[in-house]
C-alpha cells in the first residue's frame, strides 16, 4: 500500500471520459484539481485502477466535481472505484460535510435510504444444499416477496410503524424476527438514534406500511452463496467472523427502505428546492438540492432520513426471519441448529454525523459503505480485531466479496469504501444485448438458479452489464481502505 | 394518437431515462405517462378492477408533470398496483394549468401480469420540458 499524501503526478494522454485534468496521487488513488470547475470547494478524489478510471463514464468526472462545490464540504469529495453516473452525486461517492457551517442533501443519500447488504453464514455446505437447491429456492420466493408492488406479511397499524420508525431492527427483535444477538451484528445496532416519525408526510407512510419484508425491483436480491476454501484471503478474520470455507453456504440479501424512503427522498427533495433560495445555496443539478445542516429543514429530513434507515434495518431484519424460517423448513432443522448467525448488516446509502480530525461531519455515502477499522471505538467489541465487516454484492453471474474495514479508511476516505461492482451500461442497452429467460437458462447451465418476476428485469441486471468486481475489489485493497476477507460465489438468487 | 416516447440508452446508467414528445403540452403529458406505465408493468397484461381519479393544478406546466408522474408512482405502492392506462386532459383555467386524469389498473399479480421496474421516483437529473417549433418534448430519468 502507497502513501496516499505522496506528489501529485499529472499524467497526459490517460484516455479518460473527461476533459478534465485528473492527477495520479498513487495507482489507485486520482486527483481532480479546484481549478478544473469554477466554485469548487476542495478537490475530487476517485479510488480506483488505472483501467477501472479510464472505464468510469463522464457523469462521474462532471457530478463528482459538482459535489466538491456544495457548502460546508471538507477535505475531498470521494468517488470509490465502483462509482458510476448516478444523479447529482454519482453513485460511489463520499463526501463529508461540517455540522455547522455545511449542508444535508437527500440526493447524496438516494432514494432508497438505507439501502444496504446483509450476510448471513450458516453450517450447511454445497453437499448439504444442492440436492435441494430447487426447493430452497422455491421456498424463500415464497416467503420473500419481491417485484414491484409487493407487500410483505407484516401487517401494521399507523402507531406500529412509527415505532418501527423509531426502533429499527429492535422493533423486529421484540417481535421475535430475530435473535437479540443479531443486533449487535448491525451498524449502529439496527437502530438510529433521532428519528421523529411526526414529521414523516402521510403518503410515505401509505406508500411503506404494507411494505415491511419485501425485497423490491432493480439491482435487489436474495442470494444463496458458496465460500470456498481457495477464496479465502483472510483465514484468520474469516474464522472470526463466521466464515469458515469448506464449501460453507452463506446467503445475502441486498435491499433498503422500499417506497416509505423512496417517498421521504421524494418529499425533501421537493422542499430543498424551495428553501435553498432562501438560504442562498445555488447549486449546479437541481439533484443536489440540500438545506443547511443546522436548518430546521436539514434536521427535519435527517430526522426523517433516520425514520427510513430505521425502517431499513427492520425490512432486511424482516427478511432475514423469512430466510431462516425457509431453511428451517426445507432442512428440518432450526435456524440456529443450522448455525445461521448474522455475520453483518451495513448500509450503503445514508448520512451520518461522524467524527474526524476536522470535527464532527455529515458523511454522505452514495453507493458506498462505512468501512471502519479494528481501532475504531465506535465499533462493537466483536469487531474490534477484525475491523468492520464490508459486504459488497457483485452481479448475479460473478459473485460478491467479503472484506474488513481499515484505520486507513479512517484516515483517507472518511472511513468508507466501495459497495459493489458498479455498472458499465445501461439497462436498455443490456436489454438489448440479452434475453432475461436465456440468462436464466445460462446460468442454470452454470450452476446458479435464478427465480426472478421480471424476465427483463433479470436482462437488465446480467453480469455483462457490471465492472469486474475482483479489479473493483483489488482497487480498495491495495489502496488500504478495506481488506479482503472471502469471495462468495451465487449458486441461487432471487430478483424482484 | 400523436404522441411518441423512446427510452434512453447513454444516462443515468442504473436508472431508466426516457424521452417523450407530442405535438401539445397535452401530448407530451400522455407520452410521458405512457413510458412511466410500461416502466412499470406491460399494460396490455393488466386489467381494469381499480380506479381512481386525480385533479391536479399548477401555474408551471413542468412541475405540474413532474407531481403527476410522482403521483403515479405513489399509487403503485400505496395500493399495491400496476397500471393499464391513464387517460387525462390537459386544460388552461385563468392562470393555472388543470390536469384531470384516470388512472386505472389492477393490484399486483405475479402470475397474469408483465411485471417490469419498481421505480422509486421520479427525479429531477436532466428533467427538462420544453417546446421546439411546434412539437413537445420532455426529458426524464426515473429512479428505480
């Protein structure tokens, strides 16, 4: 690993997607200069490798830059190396803002609050699991609704989901979705502090009340997953978070706060707008619209962010009851007589109030997670040898990664990595490249059973339409912000 | 019917951008329901067992669309349906413009029905309305 304060290099001819001068800080870390966009702030930060830059579209050069503009914003604006265009701040992007004197804004959060990864391990192994795979799977479609417009089991009043609001994953804990001990398996414990549900508007809760236990559409899924012993890079913090290889089956879900977040987006977004004239914020994608931290308008769509995230952690916790309920059937076992222990649940799309060196900070994350390290006192004692878990889902045909949090992470990027692989094309583009029943075919072929609602939902989510996520993954770890622990390979997965 | 729309292939790669346009402020306003109704769901594969009717006013007929495709949106998690079709009007009163609209369809059913996106919003990156010569046209990336 390199130094990341070493001599800015500026390299010509990088055969970028941009106009943009982009210095080399090290081989996985680029700079883009304040000179490059009038009004900006501090200067952009991309994580990744030389080819994996020279791959990024140009949304990323040109919203990244737009971000490192927005008031209040410290140090650097960080795109990691799965980073793709998104709307105002690309996908993979970091920025951290000051509580005082800096902003909030939903769209560096996205519209899906808290949409984050789970991993579950289990004692069941490949053996154990193939014969019945079809089964499995039949099962957890069953007891997992996905798609659009799904509604899941749970049925609530108003007052139930406030507390639901409130109380996240212990919500689901006091009503037996889950063991106690899962919370300590959570970020932030699966409950935020600071959510008032009196201010969340009454179409995000008809939008989310019937929602709770429900996967959603797009790029979420349910996945059946194998380790390996020959990818395991880390034995030692592998064992001591439950992987443990010999073909071990582990499953993964990936999922947010459904319509209850997307509507809270929706509706702060709508009220930035208006008030940030009065504040004097101008800002250059209406997608950017933020409010003053300390405004009544940023605190009330934090609190209000916080309700969803909340609301996040009780959905996947929700989740995680049905899968464990699906095994239980299909093996005749209990779930913890099939050792199925939370190994992590992290989020990839939040704000949150963090301290560093500057003070305490709003760190946005936008399709990148909080990637602490062993030496963090936040973490919980499980965590502090190991660093924080880091789940990143890679697509349904290549498998995903678990690694580890690092101190310098801490120190770098705010203590945040990459989430995923990261999309190289779109899904009209990978529509038209692939039929979704003929990559359901071809993955049976290869040994992953896909059950999906949308066949072109399925097409647009092929592997062909991602970045090879062991480059995306190679970036981070050589650059020191996250370490490798296990790549997990899909052997079912569930779309909506 | 002169209303036409094409989804968009080079933007907002893990999203859905689509263009619509039409010879009226009205046509565009259809052409654009229509791209969001089949984001959603093939609406030929959908029936006609729910309703509900939405009025809506603005002065400003770009924010006026955005509300009513985000209302859309809305009624498909709220009452859990897809959409068959959604016949509105488009009328100038005084100062503001009127939307009268049906929005009809049927609650979610896996097996009879092409399900396809569940969009999450409808966003603001690169939305833009705007009249060239005498044709509508209309820009928008949905968040899904």
């Amino acid at each position: 690993m390199r130094d990341a304060t070493q001599t800015r290099q500026t390299i010509p001819d990088m055969n970028l997607n941009t106009n943009m001068t982009v210095n080399r800080i090290t081989d996985e870390i680029w700079e883009i200069p304040m000179s490059e966009k009038p009004d900006m702030l501090v200067p952009a930060r991309i994580y990744a490798t030389k080819g994996i830059l020279q791959a990024m579209d140009s949304g990323v050069f040109d919203q990244l830059t737009n971000v490192a503009c927005l008031p209040g914003i410290r140090r650097y604006a960080l795109c990691m190396p799965d980073g793709h265009w998104g709307y105002g701040f690309p996908i993979g992007g970091v920025a951290a803002f000051d509580v005082q004197d800096g902003i909030i804004s939903p769209g560096g959060v996205g519209y899906d609050i808290n949409c984050g990864m789970r991993l579950i391990r289990t004692d069941l192994t490949l053996a154990d699991v193939q014969p019945r795979l079809e089964q499995l799977m039949t099962e957890l479609f069953r007891k997992v609704p996905a798609g659009v417009g799904a509604s899941g089991f749970v049925r609530l009043s108003r007052e139930e989901f406030r507390r639901v609001m409130t109380h996240g994953a212990r919500w689901c804990v006091e009503r037996g979705y889950g063991w106690h001990r899962d919370l300590v398996r959570m970020e932030e414990g699966g409950c935020i502090e600071g959510a008032d549900p009196s201010i969340v508007t009454d179409h995000a809760i008809q939008r989310g009340i019937n929602q709770l236990g429900t996967l959603g559409s797009g790029n979420h899924y349910l996945e059946v997953q194998v380790v390996s012993n020959d990818r395991i890079f880390d034995p030692v913090t592998a064992a001591a978070l439950g992987i443990t290889g010999h073909e071990q089956i582990v499953v993964m879900v990936h999922c947010g706060s459904r319509g209850f977040g997307h509507q809270v987006a929706s509706d702060y977004l709508k009220m930035f707008e208006k008030s940030m004239r009065r504040y004097g914020i101008s800002v250059k994608d209406q997608q950017l619209a933020c409010a003053p931290f300390r405004s009544p308008e940023g605190q009330e769509y934090f609190s209000a962010m916080n309700c969803a995230a909340n609301t996040a952690f009780a959905n996947r916790q929700v989740i995680t009851h049905q899968i464990r309920e699906a095994f239980a059937e299909v093996f005749g076992r209990s779930a913890e007589a099939l050792g199925m222990e939370l190994v992590y649940d992290v989020a990839h799309n939040i704000a949150k109030i963090e301290r560093y060196p500057e003070g305490d900070l709003v760190v946005h994350r936008k399709g990148a997670t909080r990637a602490f390290g062993p030496g963090s006192p936040e973490l919980p004692e499980a965590f502090r040898q190991t660093g924080q878990p880091v789940i990143c889902g890679g697509s349904m045909e290549t498998g995903s990664y678990l690694l580890v949090g690092t101190d310098h992470a801490v120190r770098d990027t705010f203590g945040s990595t990459m989430h995923g692989a990261g999309r190289t094309m779109s899904r009209a583009q990978a529509k038209r490249r692939v039929r979704g029943i003929q990559l359901q075919q071809q993955m049976k072929q290869r040994g992953i059973l896909v059950k999906a609602v949308s066949m072109s939902g399925l097409a647009e989510e092929a592997g062909l339409a991602y970045k090879d996520i062991s480059e995306v993954v190679e970036s981070v770890d050589r650059a020191g912000i996250t370490k490798k622990v296990a790549e997990l390979r899909p052997i079912g997965n569930i779309k909506g | 019917m002169a209303w036409t729309f094409r989804f968009l292939e080079e933007i907002a790669l893990a999203d859905i951008g689509f263009e619509a346009e039409g010879e009226s402020i009205e046509e565009v306003f259809q052409g654009a329901t229509q791209a969001l109704l089949e984001s959603m769901a093939n609406p030929s594969t959908v029936s006609d067992e729910w309703e509900r009717e939405i009025e809506r006013t603005d002065a400003d007929q770009s924010a006026l669309l955005f509300d009513w495709l985000s209302d859309v949106v809305y009624w498909k998690d709220a009452a859990g349906v897809v959409f068959r079709e959604a016949p509105l009007t488009l009328t100038r009163e005084g100062e503001v413009w009127l939307l009268r609209a049906r929005l009809i369809g049927a609650p979610v059913d896996q097996q009879t029905q092409e399900l396809h996106a569940d969009v999450k919003g409808i966003t603001k990156h690169l939305y833009e309305l705007k009249q060239a010569g005498n044709r509508w046209k209309v820009r928008v990336v949905l968040d899904v």
